[in-house]
C-alpha cells in the first residue's frame, strides 16, 4: 500500500484477528469456498492477493534467521508453499530472508516469538485446467509470525504477478506486505482454543 492506495481495517476470523488491507481488496469467501484456517481477500484486476492462514506450530523451522537463512522460519514456509504448489526446482527463486521486529509489528504489542518474512518468485500454474506451458511467474512475500504459547504458526503471503518493479525488499510486494503487518493484531486469543 503506498500514499495513493487507501486502506480498510478488515476483521478476519469472526474479528479475533484484524488488519488494514488495501482497500481494493475483496473477500474470496464471498464467491467462493475458503478454508476455515484462511482468509483470502484479492484484487482480480491486479491478479494480486493476501492469504492470512493459521497452522499447527512446527518445530522444523528454526527461529534463528542468521546463516543459513534460507532454511529458515519465514523460508522455510516458503520452500514448503513452492513444494504444494508444485513447482519444480527451475520454478523457484527465494531470494531474501529477513527477520522482522517489534516496529514491524507494533499492534502485536510482543505477543510473538519470532517473525520473519521470505520473498522470492515461483513459476505455478493459476487457475483451473493450467499447464506447465500456462505458468505464469509470480512474486511471492510471505510473513512468519510464531506463537509457541498457543502452538500456532501464522502466515501472512502476498502474491502478484512478477511485474517490471523490484522483487525483494524495496519492491512493491513487500513493501505492501510490511504495510499489512504494521497494523496486524490479533484481538481474541481465544481463537487458538
């Protein structure tokens, strides 16, 4: 989100979560099924969309992002996606990982282990009936946020289309990504049981 990109405070998961999304953004449970650990909103003009997901913590990644950084929290949901996704090891390009901190997450108030963030891109097909000969490259930013005390991972992951701007940090993606995760709250822990 940039100057020229207004916002919306959008509630997700009956409120207990809630975040400022570009206000171009629909919700895709309006016209289509979701699943209940997500909330996807998108802009189908700009082939670009959020994904807010929470899942099982999992002891793979580690929380330190130094090193092999790749391997890493945020990376390692990354690599884990292009795997589901089905590209082939030619289709992937995770190009930076980074650790976030507090100023990154201010509306968190501290209430996470670690968070990191990986971007990168991924050649994938998309939408139904696609082949290899259809893939399209997209950018792929995607936030690792860990809450060892409710045995959650959540993940926020922004795609768009590749696009002639930067990828990485400084690009357009993350920079929207970050925008999300500076007003990212969650507001009923009781949605973790």
């Amino acid at each position: 989100m940039t100057a020229d990109d207004p916002s919306k405070k959008v509630p997700l998961f009956g409120g207990a979560i809630s975040a400022q999304l570009p206000a171009r953004y629909v919700d895709v449970s309006d016209f289509r099924p979701v699943p209940d650990n997500q909330e996807v909103w998108t802009d189908a003009d700009k082939d670009e969309s959020v994904i807010v997901e929470i899942v099982e913590w999992n002891d793979g990644p580690s929380d330190d992002v130094g090193g092999e950084c790749f391997n890493q929290g945020a990376g390692w949901f990354w690599k884990d996606l292009a795997e589901v996704n089905g590209c082939d090891a030619g289709d992937v390009n995770l190009s930076d990982v980074r650790r976030l901190d507090n100023e990154q997450l201010p509306a968190m108030n501290e209430q996470f282990a670690k968070a990191s963030i990986a971007v990168g891109t991924m050649k994938m097909a998309k939408g139904r009936g696609c082949g290899d000969d259809q893939k399209k490259e997209v950018e792929v930013a995607m936030a690792n946020v860990r809450l060892p005390q409710v045995g959650t991972d959540v993940l926020v992951t922004l795609n768009r289309p590749k696009g002639d701007g930067a990828i990485g940090f400084g690009g357009a993606g993350v920079s929207i990504l970050l925008k999300i995760l500076e007003t990212f709250s969650i507001d009923d822990w009781s949605l973790f049981g």
